[in-house]
C-alpha cells in the first residue's frame, strides 16, 4: 500500500479539483448581490472589529504591536486549516451521490474541500496586504524581503492540511463522531497555537510542548515572514516540511486503508 | 465462459456489504476495540452470490430481476464504483455509467458549469468537453437554459443534460440503469436513437431496466438476477419470457391472497361467494394470453329468493380507467328467480387486450342499481402477449407491405 497514491491520483485528478473548487465558489457566491465582494468584505469586517475591540474594549498584547495586524493574520490563516479540515470531515456526505453513482476517484472531495478554502484564503488575502501596508506607512511595521518566504509557509501547510483531511475524511465516514471530535480538537488546538500570542510570549522550557502541536511551526513561519519580516529559521523550515510528509503518509495511509468502501457507506 | 471478444467478463463475482449492528452510529471506539477490518465478520447482506457472464464487444446485454435481486450492484462493480468480495470483474475499454442521470448537477450552478464538471467526473478532458459541448446542448434542448442556475431546470431538462453528457463521452462500454423510466417519450425516443448508434458503433451496451418489453426488443442477449444469482442467460426474448412466467406465478399467489380484499357494498341479500378467472380449458388462472379463450366465474349465494338481479362485471386498468363493462340486463337477460347457489359464467372466446394488468369488479344487484353484493377490484390479473403494444385493445393483427419497402429478416 502506498501512502501517496492518494496525493498523485489528486494530482492525476486536478483538472476535476479545480473545477469542483470554482464550483464551491461559484456556488457559494451565487445569489448574493455582492458576489465576490465578500470574500473581501468579511476579513475587512474582521480586521475592523479587532482594531476597534482592541482599542477601546480590551488592552491589547503588549509584546505584538499592532496587535489587530498580528491578531488578523493569523485567524485568517487559521480559518483556512480549520474551516479545510471541518469541511474534509463532511465532504462524503456531501457528495455522497456522485460518489454512490459515478466512478469518480474519491480523493478529489478531500482536495477539493481543501482546494477551496484555500482559494477563499487567497480571495481574502489582499485585504491583509493591505493591512501590513498600512501599518507599514504608519511606521509600525517594517517590511522587509522574508515577506517573500510566505507562499513557501502556505504551500506546506496546505500539503500538511491535505494530509490530514485525507484521513479525516475517510475516518468520518465510518465514523460519526470524527466531526465532533475535530470540531473539538480545534478550539483546543486555537489557543495551543501561537495565533493570539506570540512564540516568544511561551516560556523557554515550555516551547518544546508547543512544538508537539503540529500547526504551530507555520503560524510561527507567517508571523516570522509576515508581521516580523525576518527569514524563517532553517529548523523551522525542516519542522514544517516534516509535519506536512507525515501529515501525507499517515492520512494517505488511512484513506488507502478505507478507500474502497467510501462509495458503500458515504 | 470467456472469449477474446469479451468487453465485460465477470467471473465468479459475489458482493457482500457488510452490515453494522447500528451502522447510523458507528462510533471510534468500534475502531480502537476491534479494528476496522474485524467488523466485516458479523456476517452482511449478500447482493450477489456467484454472478458469472460475459457480454461480447457490439452487444446489448439486458439484465433483468426484482427489485433488491442485485442489479444495481452489478452495474456498480461493472463501473468500478464498489469492489467485488470475491471473483473478478474485467471490463475492456473506457466505460460511461449512466446510474443516475444528473447525479453530479449542483444546482446552484449554471448549466453550462454543470456539464463541464460531469464531463470531468465521466473523465473527459477540458478539451474534449470544449469540442462536443455544442452537440450535448443541442441533443438535451437546453439552448436558452445555459446560463441559469440548474435548480431553475424542469426534472426533464435536467435529465436530458445529464443523458446527452453521457452520451456523447464517447464510451467504449455504457452502463444504462433505468434512465428510460424518468423522461418523456420524446426523450426516450431520442435516447434509443442515441443506443442504436452506439450499437452500430461496436461499443458494448449494459442495460438494466423493469420495461421487459424494451429488453426483449433492444437487447440480443439478456440475464435474469434472482436473489443476487444468475436465474437464466440467454436470448433475450427466452429470458424475459421466462422471468415473466415466474413473476405471473407469484403475482398469482400473492393475488389469491389478498383477492376479495377490495371495496364491497351491498345489502348482503345475496353475495358473490367466489369471483375467477378461468382459462380455456377451465382452470382459475391470474395471467392468460392476449388473444386467447377466458372465462369469468361468479358463484352467487342468494339468502332469501328474489326476483329482481342483475350480474354485472366490469374490467378496468389498474389506474382505474373502464375498458369494458356489461351486465345481464343490458345483454337483455329478464330476472326470474334467483334462489340458493348459482354459478353464473361470461366467456370472452378471445380476450384482446392488450399486455399488462387489469382488475375486475363484479357485482350482483337490483335492476334499479341497488346492490347485493358489490365487489370493486375483487381479482387482478395479467394479460401477457408475444407483440407489445400500446393501450388497452389488442385486436389480431397483420401487416401487409408492397412496393419499395423492405425489412431487414
């Protein structure tokens, strides 16, 4: 059993991934008046409720400054992996009568669930430009060139996330409770990911059990290249490239396992 | 049971979906204490059992069978969608499953959308779909629709789409489940069509279908499935004919028991004690063939003597339309005396109706209408013919042809 023949019959598939994503967007978009305009509008909203919350109602980190800039970046990077993996866990169900009745491979719902958060995340990812930018003229931050590194961080955390929604959503279909279970598992992982804190704000001897949390390294890689704007160090490079092979293996290896019956009990 | 010829070969094939005691709730621990794998062994439901046959390249296979007999699953493993327990199924060539038409439509997407995404599930390329979009628009009729969200599509629209995109993936080997059964004539009409080209074409043709008279007509060679097992292979015509006379038999006994359940009224003065279908050499019989002799028998009971009675039958569709109605008094007999048991018979020396099912209401009444005893719908029963046809009256028939007409045999 090869735990990558997943991934290259996704890769084989693409054509048909990228047309289920465009379908999702279509979809999703269609109907509403302003269209498109919301994947701009709802970060804009959201950016604007943290500057605003972070002014007048609460007092914002002292040791991330601005705190609604780093805040943003990283709930929309998480929104991203979370939204994806939910989204993984209900894509059988969701399919489930193209996947009773055509011969489609199954491996295209996972990377399309994926495949289309990820495009939203890209949709919204202007407004965060636009976002450093500003803090940028107003001086509080200073761009520099590890902005670059970015993409890199985003490309392996898909890779990673993929991983993980190809064993989620094919355990999600024997099992009902798998939903619940990563629903949970994510609230827990959002405050055990350095999304509303820093790295640095852990204590030294604790930040090797912040590592055991497997997001961690990438939203430490976008606060590094993104509100920081210093090069990705080489072991963290090493860390996230690591979370996402394994992330592959181990979920390509379950949806193997259960593949062939995905069509009988989705 | 093989040749080099074979598109489909399929040896030795049983199905076997395993059954969870509460499947709806199937939780992680059933994983953590037994492995996924050791739940397979609380036995299951058995679709198909030792299912072997081939279909040549060309060929129209039929496949025929109750409902619940296997042959949706069969289709299944022929598409590649589920796997065989055990057995092998091989199918020769790029293959198009028509299971459920319009089955990938999203319907808040535009028609066009939706055809380049079935196009892609059915594993054409983005060029293929480019080039032959124009003729699946042309063959559903949609023109006009392209651009609207499929939700606004009528079911008939949505179904040719799903039809035409199929149709013209260009398969090698096309699985057809039902689909006749859900559009107009018109469109079943152009789907046949669209077969026979197929046929000519060489490409094989898996057609599964209630309609036996199409199966009969369409296909050379048909398998009858029973209870997951192949029950008869051979020509078509013999398999259906054989699979009727089976389903004639139990309809027959499932008749019998339920006979007389129907609506009755009346006063009970006098009552229809039995009410039969007799056959031309007098045995009660729930199917008999268009064309020949049959008979209906009234046995009537009368409780106290009466002088005023009518004997009345009528035969109606099962959807309820009259197709032939009569009754003593209008044939002219004048009531004398009715008393104890009577036995009271109508033959009908050849009874032309045409193929398919009829119920009967008999009733024994006062010449003003008033009823004794009123039976609606007391027996049903089949009428079964060589020829099929439409409507309710099939007289004996001929052809005749001259000039420049030929046939083909």
């Amino acid at each position: 059993m090869n735990p990558f023949a997943p991934l290259r019959r996704t890769w084989a598939h693409r054509a048909l991934v990228s047309a289920l994503v465009r379908r999702e967007l279509a979809a999703r978009y269609r109907g509403g008046t302003l269209g498109f305009l919301w994947s701009f509008l709802n970060p804009l909203l959201l950016l604007l409720v943290y500057a605003t919350v972070f002014r007048y109602v609460f007092a914002p980190r002292a040791d991330v400054r601005p705190y609604a800039l780093f805040l943003f970046g990283g709930v929309l990077l998480w929104g991203f992996a979370s939204a994806a993996l939910i989204d993984a866990a209900e894509c059988f169900r969701a399919n489930g009568p193209l996947l009773r009745k055509t011969t489609v491979s199954p491996e295209v719902f996972p990377a399309a669930a994926v495949g289309a958060r990820l495009a939203h995340f890209v949709l919204a990812f202007p407004v965060l430009v636009a976002a450093i930018v500003y803090a940028a003229v107003r001086g509080s931050v200073h761009i520099g060139a590890a902005a670059l590194e970015f993409p890199l961080v985003l490309v392996l955390l898909a890779l990673a996330v993929f991983g993980a929604a190809l064993g989620i959503s094919a355990l999600s279909v024997h099992y009902g409770d798998v939903r619940d279970l990563v629903g949970n598992l994510l609230t827990l992982a959002f405050f055990l990911t350095p999304i509303l804190y820093p790295v640095e704000a852990v204590p030294e001897r604790w930040r090797w059990a912040l590592r055991l949390n497997p997001f961690s390294s990438f939203f430490d890689g976008l606060h590094d290249t993104l509100f920081a704007f210093r090069p990705v160090p080489a072991v963290d490079w090493l860390w996230m490239a690591a979370v996402a092979v394994a992330a592959l293996a181990a979920g390509g290896a379950v949806f193997e396992r259960l593949r062939d019956s995905l069509a009988e009990e989705a | 049971m093989s040749s080099p010829e074979a598109a489909i070969s399929v040896r030795d094939v049983s199905k076997v979906y395993r059954r969870y005691e509460r499947r709806a709730h199937g939780t992680l621990k059933s994983l953590f204490v037994v492995g996924a794998r050791g739940r397979t062994r609380d036995g299951g439901v058995v679709a198909l059992d030792g299912v072997s046959f081939w279909a040549a390249r060309g060929e129209t296979l039929g496949v025929v069978g109750a409902n619940g007999s296997g042959k949706s699953t069969l289709l299944k493993l022929l598409a590649g969608i589920v796997r065989p327990t055990r057995g092998s199924v091989d199918v020769r060539g790029r293959l198009a499953a028509l299971l459920e038409l319009g089955a990938g439509f999203h319907p808040e997407i535009s028609g066009r959308e939706n055809v380049e995404i079935t196009g892609l599930l059915l594993g054409l390329s983005r060029k293929a779909i480019a080039e032959r979009f124009d003729a699946i628009v042309r063959f559903a009729g949609v023109e006009d629709f392209l651009d609207a969200p499929v939700k606004t599509y009528s079911s008939g629209m949505a179904v040719r789409l799903g039809f035409a995109i199929a149709a013209h993936s260009d398969p090698d080997v096309l699985l057809v489940d039902e689909v006749l059964a859900v559009g107009d004539e018109m469109f079943a009409h152009r789907a046949l069509e669209k077969f026979s080209e197929f046929e000519r074409a060489g490409k094989t043709l898996v057609f599964v279908s209630h309609d036996l008279g199409l199966v009969a007509e369409r296909c050379r060679r048909a398998i009858w499935l029973e209870r997951g097992r192949v029950a008869a292979d051979g020509p078509a015509g013999e398999v259906v004919a054989r699979y009727r006379e089976q389903v004639a038999a139990e309809e027959g006994e499932r008749r019998a028991a339920a006979a007389g359940k129907g609506k009755r009224v009346g006063s009970g003065v006098a009552t229809l004690e039995l009410v039969r279908l007799l056959d031309r050499e007098g045995r009660p019989v729930a199917r008999v063939r268009s064309g020949e002799t049959a008979a209906i028998e009234l046995v009537v009971r009368a409780f106290e003597p009466l002088e005023d009675f009518v004997f009345g039958v009528e035969i109606a569709t099962v959807a309820g339309a009259t197709v032939f109605g009569t009754n003593t008094l209008l044939e002219g007999f004048r009531p004398g005396r009715l008393a104890g048991d009577a036995r009271v018979t109508l033959e009908i020396p050849s009874l032309d109706l045409a193929p398919g099912v009829y119920s009967l209401d008999a009733a024994v009444h006062a010449r003003d209408g008033a009823p004794y005893d009123y039976r609606r719908d007391v027996l049903r029963f089949e009428v079964a013919a060589d020829r099929p046809s439409t409507g309710v009256w099939s007289p004996g028939r001929k052809w005749t042809f001259s000039g420049g007409v030929r046939w083909k045999d």
